[in-house]
C-alpha cells in the first residue's frame, strides 16, 4: 500500500514538473497550473491503480467522488463564482463517471 502512496505522489510530481519547465516566470498563475498540474497526476494515477487490475479496487462511487472532489478543489484554485461551482460538480460527476475508461489515454509527459 505504502508503494501505491509513493508512486500516486510520484507520478504528480512528474505531471508538476512537466508544467514548471515550460513556464518563464513563476508567478501566481504558474503556481496554480503547476499545482493544477500535480492534481490532476494524482487523480489519473489513483483511477489507473484503481481500475486497471483485473478485480477493481476502486469503486465507481469512489471513482466519481474523486473527480467531483477535483473539479472543485480546480474551481477553488480558480477562484470561481457560485455558477462556476455548480459547472465544477456536474463536470466532476462526468470526468469522474468515465474516468476508467478515458484515464488510458493519459500518458506521461
């Protein structure tokens, strides 16, 4: 379990440092992105892990709570307005409803 922990972290640190080379300047927006960045890693990792064995381990509630759980944690970075939520939690419950199946064509910068 503690390796799972260790690559999920990895692999968003990986997805960060991928996002800090480009940027010229680090400002406030380029730590959002990098930030940003680092999130979404994670998530597409813990999805990965969740479902790519041949008994899933990661539920499909679990899975849709996650990705509810980012679009507004993106919306909170982002500084949204309350309709701005709202489009975060139905863009969360797709991103999170099809995550095993689009989560393959993720690939590692």
């Amino acid at each position: 379990m503690l390796w799972k922990i260790l690559f999920v972290v990895l692999v968003g640190v990986v997805f960060a440092l991928s996002t800090f080379w480009n940027v010229d300047v680090l400002d406030s927006r380029a730590v959002k992105g990098i930030v940003m960045a680092f999130l979404l890693g994670v998530y597409c990792t813990i999805v990965f892990l969740g479902t790519s064995e041949k008994k899933r381990t990661l539920s499909h509630a679990t899975q849709i709570f996650l990705g509810v759980l980012l679009a507004i944690t993106y919306a909170v970075i982002l500084d949204a307005s309350p309709g701005g939520f709202a489009l975060a939690i139905i863009l969360g419950l797709i991103l999170g409803y099809y995550a095993d199946k689009w989560v393959e064509y993720v690939s590692l910068p």
